[in-house]
C-alpha cells in the first residue's frame, strides 16, 4: 500500500480516540490536508529541515516526512494526546531523523535556539508572525503559513515580514485558503 494510504488508515483509527482532524469529513479533509502539504513541499524545494508548529493531527510536517523521508522534521505539538499520536505515527511509519517536542512554540524556541532549520511551516494557529524570531537565526531560508485571506493581508503588512521577500500562492480547489511565503533573503 502507498504510504498516503497507509498513513490515511493509521490516522482514521487514531482519530477515533484523538480528536485530531474532522471525523465527519474525514476523506475530505484528509485529501485537502495531504494535497496542501504536497504542494509546500514542492513550493519550498530545495531544502533538507523544516520545523512544524502546532503539527496536530500531522499536517504538514508529519506528511512531508512521508513523502521525502530524507528530510529533518521537526514537529512541535503542546497537547499530550496529540504529541502521543505524532510519536506514535513516528514508530509506526520508522522514520529517523524526525523529533517531536510536547510543547509550544516557545519550548522549541528555548531547546533549539542554537540549532539551524531551513524552513518554519506553520497551519491553523493564529499570530503566526509571532514564530518569526530575531534574536535567534536558526530559520535559514524561510517561513511558510497556511492562512486565510484576512490574514495574509495582516501578514503582509506586519513590520517583521515585509522586510523580506514574501509570495502568495493560492491553494488549488480552494479560493480563500493561501500560501504565504517568506523567503529570508532582504529586499535590496
Ligand atoms: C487547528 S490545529 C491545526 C493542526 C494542523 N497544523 C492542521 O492544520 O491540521 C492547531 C494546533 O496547533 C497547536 N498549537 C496552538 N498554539 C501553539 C503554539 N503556540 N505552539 C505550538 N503549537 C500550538 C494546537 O495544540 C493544535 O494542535
């Protein structure tokens, strides 16, 4: 079976004790979750590291590990049961090179300060610009933000993102979903 397959029947069963995405709707959000992963995975090629913020049921980061298990992941996730969850996809799936820390952003800010990721990928937390840190640069290349439309326009407004160059993708199928993009090199 096909990882996505595979992943899509572990996480069905997960999800009937972790509340982790709709259960309701769960082939259709599980689609659109894994199609939206695929396509930050194509939008930030190349690189080898990216940290995951508020991985919850997996997506994006624990996804991307599954489609390029040559990646270093990291997924950052504050509620046990769903840090639970994302260990126990870890062991099941044997991935290396994949860490999950039980915390918040600002755990994973204090442990890995002085470490070096290529890319921050964050999707459904608010005030995502407060992931973009100054006094540490362990994001090398960039930030990537699964975000409605009000919330680019705030995005791209904010003082700590316009310095650097920033795209907005629109999410295929969807009309109000986008990816923002920042790329870490300055505007000259
Ligand atoms: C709406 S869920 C989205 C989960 C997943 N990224 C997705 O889009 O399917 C938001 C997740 O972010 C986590 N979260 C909220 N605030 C956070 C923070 N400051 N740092 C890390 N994770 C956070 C929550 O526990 C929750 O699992």
């Amino acid at each position: 079976m096909e990882k996505k397959e595979e992943f899509r029947e572990f996480l069905r069963q997960e999800n009937l004790r972790v509340n982790l995405i709709s259960r309701r709707s769960f082939d259709r959000t599980f689609f659109y979750l894994w199609e939206i992963s695929s396509e930050i995975l194509r939008a930030l090629e190349p690189f080898s590291s990216l940290v995951d913020v508020g991985s919850g049921g997996g997506f994006p980061g624990l996804a991307i590990k599954l489609m390029a298990p040559e990646k270093r992941i990291v997924l950052v996730e504050p509620r046990k049961k769903k840090a639970d969850f994302l260990r126990r996809a870890v062991e099941r799936f044997s991935l290396e090179n994949v860490e999950v820390v039980e915390g918040d952003f600002f755990l994973f800010h204090k442990i890995y300060c002085h470490s070096s990721f290529d890319y921050l990928t964050a999707m459904g937390i608010k005030r995502k610009e407060s992931f973009i840190r100054e006094d540490c640069q362990y994001i090398k290349k960039g930030y990537c933000f699964v975000t409605g439309e009000s919330e680019v326009k705030r995005l791209l407004s904010h003082g700590k993102v316009k310095k650097y160059n920033t795209e907005v993708r629109k999410i295929s199928g969807r009309d109000k979903i986008f990816l923002v993009i920042i790329r870490k090199w300055e505007k000259s």
